[in-house]
C-alpha cells in the first residue's frame, strides 16, 4: 500500500494465516485510527467505525445512541435510513452492536459503490446525527412516559427499555451482570452498558447528548477496511468527505478503560432472579468466577483451550466432578472474549443452594488435582487442535470473515493500546502454545488464575417467583 497524503503509518505487516496485508494508520488532523487489511482473495470488502464507550452507570447511554444515531443525520435526514439502507443496498452486512466497552458499525458489500454509498450513510450518521437537533429520538429509542387514555395508568416505554426488559428476563442474563458487578465493581464493567430497565429512566438528554459529544470524535474512533479494495482511494474518500473536517482531541487512550484493583480475598454475592409462579421455587445457579488479564498472546488462547479442557471435552474433569455430585442441572463454563481485564466461570444452573460450600470444594479439589497430575499429552494436543482448526477454517456462517477477524482478534488488542495485528499471528502462537504444553503451561494457569486467584467471586442466584413484575 503506497503512503497517501493526510496519513501517518504505524505499522505494516504480512499477515501470512490470513493471506493479507496489514497497515495501521493515524489520520494526522482528526486523530482517527485506521486499520487497512488487503486481502486480495476476498471480494466481501468490510468497514467498520468502532469508538470506546465506556459506561458510567447502568442508563445504557451507549446501546440508546447505538439506536439513535441511526435515525437519521444532515445528509440522509430521514427517519429510519436504516431501514431504507436494507431495502436498496446489496449489502451482505448491515447492523451496530453495543459492547461493554465500544459500540461498533459494521458493513458489508461486495460491491464497492455501494460500500462506498453505506459508508457515507454510517459516517453522517456517528458524526452529524439528527439527535443533535431533535430530542425525540432519545425517548423514541431510551424511554418516555406514556399515557393511551385519561384512565390509564402511566407507563414507561422505549425500544432499548423494553428490549432491556426482554433481555432481563433471562437469568443468564442477570448471573453475567452480577458476575461482572462483583469482578469489576469499581470499573465501567461493573455496570450493565445494555442498560438496566430500572435504571434506564434515570437517563436525561444531556447526559445523553454529553456521551455523545464526548465519546463519539475520530480521536477515539477506531476505522476497519478489509477486504480486495484500492485502499489508498477509500482513504482519500474519509478524509475528503470527513475526517478531514475535524481536529484531533487529547485525552482518548486505553486509560478510559481502568482497571479493577485485584482482591485480597474473594467476594461473595447473593442476588435474586425471577421466575413464574408456574415454575414454582426451583433450584438457582451457584458460580465461581475469577479476573483474568491475559499478558501475551498465548494466554488470550490459553485460556480459551484451558476452559474447553476443564469444562467442554468429553470428560472434562471439573464438569464430571460436579456432575457426578450432582450438583447441577447443567454444568458449564464462560471466558469473556476481551484481552483486557476479563473473567472466566464455571456455572452449575439448577443447583442446590445450600450446597454452596460443597460446590466450592468439588472445584477446588478438582482443579488441584489436574493441577498437581497433569493433563495427559492427548488431552492437550486434541483441544490445541480443535481451537486451532476452528480459527483456521473460518467458518463464520453468514458473517463476513473481515468482521470476524475485526471483533475477534483485530479489536480485542487494537482497543487496548496493543499492536492490532498480535493476535492473528496464529502460526507463531500456536507453536509457542505447543511447545509451553510440555512445560506444564496450561496447568500453570490453573494455578495462576484458579487457585491462586484471591480476585475472584462466588455469585449465588436464588429463585423468586414474579420478581420481573
């Protein structure tokens, strides 16, 4: 890729496992990074605008703008473009989605005028919204009071409100954000960037539109381009149409995302969720769940591997413990994806709670045991081999493989102050992860992260009948 005028390069690499070339860029007057990746055998070309949006409170300003910066901007005012955009374009994907820590606008077009016709809708749309000028769109997409006749009773709707309500209603749900409010506490992952239906109200319009004017500027936004496309044209194209218009701002680093301060002792959290009076006082969950930094990137994999070994494999040691004490319904584990401050979890849903001390020593006493054994050397090359056969192939289904890699790997070091690129380097961390499992590596993290971990929760779900009404 050839130097273009506005730019200043980072860093440019041969991306060999993905059959693509890397570079990443700083557009020098608006501040945005950008991240180009040439890929000559793909024709679904991708872009996306990524910005960190760190919540403060449990409002869900984050996933109410995801909403509302869509409906509408100075250049295509109308009232759902959105809509609009699906009905005209080819595309092959269309969305935003809201994480605990960015809200993200992918698309997707094997075309390229009509990537460039998207791309120009979803720009105007994070940087000229309507909602600047029309407060409607908050309580259309947040909330608002409604009242249908003088009798009725007043009430609260919202299209994020009610899809939070929807979505609190599974208590999967509730246990993640408990897990995350007892981990992270005192950190914007503690708080529920959905939005919690009781505490969405509590947002105003100038919270709302100070979020915006803070978060969303090209100083801290993070800008995609990946597939077979004259990159050096689709750079020219931003910074003619729109990044060129805007200055750079200080202040936008990893350090709007803090860290946890680690624990000194476990925490314990005992929390309701709701179920119906049809299902009666059935059993809750018990869950055991520890922070976790990955430091390199054979941890970010480790960990991964790690988990489908303890919990997924036929056989799986701590699974089997639990379940041959019966001590749940159904047994299983999590690994949050981020390569920042992240948990793993073992969960036993359908669970006896007054057999929480007898959970915590089954874990315990498995993991010490696989921990002073070992895990044999099948065990450990066939869960290598799977994790690496499932990166590798890249069956993502109907997604485009450039926004896969984007959230997977790209974003998940990118956003975090790290070289992009270190987590697709999949031919080198995968022979560093083979030679560690002979060193006693993956039960060297059992002892790290789950029994020397005082930076952890026990998280209790007990079971209350139409506790949602």
């Amino acid at each position: 890729m050839e130097q273009v005028k506005g730019y200043r390069s980072v860093r440019s690499t041969k991306l060999n496992e993905l059959g693509a070339w890397g570079t990443e860029l700083v557009h020098e007057k608006s501040g945005a990074k950008i991240c180009c990746i040439e890929n000559p055998e793909d024709s679904n070309k991708v872009f996306a605008i990524t910005f960190r949006t760190p919540p403060q409170d449990d409002t869900g300003v984050a996933h109410i703008l995801e909403h509302s910066v869509l409906c509408g901007s100075e250049k295509f005012p109308l009232k759902d473009p959105f809509v609009e955009l699906a009905k005209g374009s080819v595309n092959t994907f269309l969305n935003a989605m809201t994480f605990e820590d960015k809200t993200m606008y992918p698309v997707a077009s094997q075309n390229e005028r009509d990537l460039y016709h998207l791309m120009d809708v979803y720009m105007d749309a994070v940087f000229h919204p309507n909602i600047l000028r029309d407060p409607r769109i908050m309580m259309q997409e947040g909330w608002h009071y409604e009242l249908t006749e003088p009798e009725a009773s007043v009430t609260i709707k919202g299209v994020v409100y009610n899809e939070m309500k929807g979505a609190f209603s599974s208590s999967d749900t509730v246990l993640r954000r408990e897990i995350n409010r007892a981990l992270f506490g005192d950190t914007p992952y503690g708080y529920e960037s959905g939005g919690a239906p009781e505490a969405i109200p509590q947002l105003t319009q100038e919270k709302f539109l100070a979020f915006y004017k803070k978060y969303y500027h090209p100083s801290n936004s993070f800008i995609l381009l990946y597939g077979d496309m004259k990159m050096e044209e689709y750079l020219e194209w931003l910074d003619t149409h729109y990044l060129g218009e805007m200055t750079a701002k200080e202040g936008y680093g990893p350090e709007l995302l803090p860290e946890q301060p680690a624990f000194t002792e476990p925490h314990r959290v005992e929390a309701p969720y709701s179920v119906s009076e049809a299902q009666g006082e059935t059993d809750g969950y018990l869950s055991y769940s520890v922070a976790i930094k990955p430091e390199e990137p054979t941890e970010f994999f480790g960990i991964e591997i790690l988990k489908y070994m303890l919990l997924d494999a036929q056989g799986a040691p701590v699974k089997k413990a639990l379940t041959d004490a019966g001590l749940g319904k159904n047994i299983y584990g999590y690994v949050d994806t981020r390569a920042h401050q992240s948990g793993f979890g073992i969960v036993a849903q359908g669970a006896d709670l007054k057999r929480q001390a007898e959970f915590e020593q089954i874990i315990h006493d498995a993991l010490d045991k696989i921990q002073k054994e070992g895990f044999s050397e099948k065990q450990k090359q066939a869960a290598m081999n799977i994790m690496e056969f499932r990166i590798r192939e890249g069956e993502y289904g109907t997604l485009p493989t450039g926004l896969v890699i984007h959230i997977a790997y790209i974003m998940n070091a990118w956003l975090y102050g790290k070289d992009p690129f270190i987590y697709t380097r999949f031919d080198e961390i995968f022979a560093e992860l083979r030679e560690k499992a002979e060193q006693g590596y993956f039960e060297g993290l059992i002892r790290k992260y789950l029994l020397d971990n005082p930076h952890a929760a026990y998280v209790t779900l007990r079971p209350v009948i139409d506790l949602a009404a």
